[in-house]
C-alpha cells in the first residue's frame, strides 16, 4: 500500500493517540504536569488505566480534545447499555470503535447530515454535558451558580452546569467566567471525568446506573419565555398565579412595567441569589394587592428560563420606603417582594422568602 504525505502523517498521529489512550499501563507521573491545576485528579485517572502519556513521558496538558478523542477514553470506562446503533459516514479509522460505543452508551451523538465530525474539537460546555451523563446530584435545582457569565449559558447545558457544580466537580474558573464555549483541555477534560468517578467511588456500576438514569430520565432543559419576559411568580394563598415579571433598569422604567407586569430590581440577580420584585398594590390586575394576605411558611413558585425554583415565605414585615437592605443579595437563594402600603405612603410592605 502506497501513502502520501498527508496520509502518512494521519496515520501516525492516530496510531501514536492509540497507544496513548486506553492503556491499562499505570504512568506514576507525566513530566509536563507539576504545576498544572487538577494534576492528582489526571495521575488517578492513569493509574486507573483510562489514558496514558506520550511516548516522550508528556501529557500535553494545555491541548485542545476532539471528539474521537473523548470517545475513545469514554469507551474504556467498560459501560454497556447500548441505547442506540448509529453509523457515521465518516467513523472510519482508529476511532471507529470507540465513537459506536460512546454513542451507543449515549455520551455523544451524530449530526443531522449522518456525520460524526471526530476531529471536531470539544468546548468547555460539551465536556460539561458529557460529564454529566456520568453523576446524579438531586440538588442540581437548588446551587446558586458563581459565575459572572451565568446568564449566558445555554438552555440545553445549564441544568447539567449546575449537576456538576452541585456534585463540586466544576468550580471556579478565571475572571469568574465559565466560558463555555472555549475550547476544553486536556487537563480540564480528564479532571471533570476523574472528579466525577471518584465522587460515584470508582465504581462502574454506579457510574452505568447513572448514565442509564440520566439517559432515560434526563435533567428538564428550560425553555425559552417570550420576549422581555424573564420568569413567571405564582405565590399560593393569593390571586398571584404566573404572574409575568419583567426587569426595570431604574425606578423610572421601573413604573413602566408595573403597569403590566410584575417588576424587576436589575440590581438584583434574575435567578440565583436574592431575585428583588416589585409590583402595585392596587388598580391593576397584574398587582401585589393580595400579598398583605400570605402567612409564613407559605410557598412562591417562581419559573425562568434558567429553571423553576420553590420558595417558603420566611419574612413578612413593614420597612421604611428608603429601606433596601432586603434587596441585598445573599448566599442562598431569595426571593424579595416589595409593594406599597395602604394609607401608609412612607412604608412599604417586604415578603421574603427562602427556596427549599
């Protein structure tokens, strides 16, 4: 068989990714990892026997992962449940193997035009879906995320960002930034699947029961709210049943939206921390006239793009209309209501409650 230049050098490069990955040989150390964030978590998960080093004893921690080779240490993970049989027009090579088993166990999937795109590099938020195939954390909905950028995750990956930092596989990232769409690495890779098998303890039959739970019973992916709507407030014992809010960039804009809608503190997050909101207290029909009616320990149900959270009512009590210590935000999540008072022109009315 005759090569060219192009194909000699495809075919070493994957034969050399071959021997790389899927190795039961034990490397104690890779020369190029010492000061590299997540080192304990990739040195498990060569002593596991999922990946090893170059030939040169090197990780290359800082290179950018593809899909062929994520798949590839997916399939050595020994999990066989077989939810689907896709073949890709363009599966053929050293990989080809290994992505029929990360399909078939659900990890990954093709394109609409039956192509697979192995060379395809993997972004921060892919990695994170495929991770959380592997954990279940059933306080996924109650995390509070850190990330300055939270607003701008994607629907169809937020609940499995917040599965992960739930289970402390994820964490803090520089500048605040999750920066999902950057490009993964290799260090980052392998330590998001090293921290999530240790937190199953290694084992594989928890790790299978897992992505078999997580396949056929998937996280809900929020859907998208129509224009200029950023949630919906339902507040029991009151007529407040999916009341739309809205956000209000000042006071001034703030009396604009009230007049049709339940209104947003902007200094104040949209989901995670302590939501500030505000409506009348008569004379229009979306209003917190009835909020003066609620009693402690009653429930606020309040929907978002960003996922549906339940609240308990923990605080009802008169404040000074100066007053905005309760709009300050907090480590766990709240939610603030603030309306007027009747006859009371200098006070004003806060119910806050505590998500549970």
């Amino acid at each position: 068989m005759k090569f060219n230049n192009n194909t000699k050098k495809t075919f070493l490069l994957a034969m050399m990714f071959a021997s790389m990955m899927n190795s039961t040989a034990f490397a104690s150390s890779f020369s190029d990892i010492n000061n590299v964030q997540g080192r304990e978590y990739i040195e498990k998960f060569a002593e596991k026997g999922y990946i090893k080093g170059y030939e040169d004893g090197t990780f290359k921690p800082n290179n950018t992962i593809t899909r062929a080779e994520i798949s590839q240490i997916l399939s050595s993970f020994n999990i066989n449940l077989k939810f689907e049989d896709i073949t890709f027009k363009d599966s053929n090579g050293w990989f080809s193997n290994a992505i029929k088993k990360a399909t078939e166990n659900g990890f990954l999937s093709g394109y609409k035009d039956g192509t697979f795109k192995p060379n395809n590099k993997i972004t921060r938020f892919e990695m994170i879906k495929i991770t959380s195939m592997l954990v279940r954390n059933n306080n996924y909905d109650k995390v509070q995320l850190p990330y300055a950028d939270t607003n701008n995750i994607p629907n169809w990956v937020l609940n499995d960002v917040n599965n992960l930092y739930a289970s402390k596989i994820i964490e803090t990232y520089p500048n605040n930034l999750i920066n999902g769409n950057e490009y993964i690495t290799r260090a980052e890779a392998v330590t998001m699947l090293s921290k999530a098998l240790e937190v199953n303890g290694w084992d594989m039959n928890k790790v299978t029961q897992n992505v078999k739970t997580n396949k056929t019973n998937p996280l809900p992916t929020p859907t998208a709210l129509p224009k200029g709507v950023i949630g919906y407030l339902s507040v029991d014992g009151t007529n407040i049943k999916n009341f739309p809010v809205k956000d209000a960039r000042d006071n001034t804009e703030m009396l604009t939206v009230m007049k049709s809608a339940v209104g947003h503190f902007a200094q104040t997050p949209i989901f995670n921390g302590n939501v500030g909101l505000s409506a009348h207290n008569r004379d229009y029909k979306i209003d917190f006239r009835q909020l003066k009616n609620v009693n402690i320990g009653d429930k606020v149900t309040y929907k978002t793009n960003l996922g549906t959270r339940t609240y308990k009512i923990t605080v009802k009590t008169e404040i000074d209309e100066t007053d905005f210590s309760y709009l300050e935000n907090t480590e766990d999540n709240k939610i603030t209501m603030i309306t007027c008072i009747e006859d009371k022109p200098t006070k004003r009315l806060v119910v806050q409650a505590t998500q549970i």
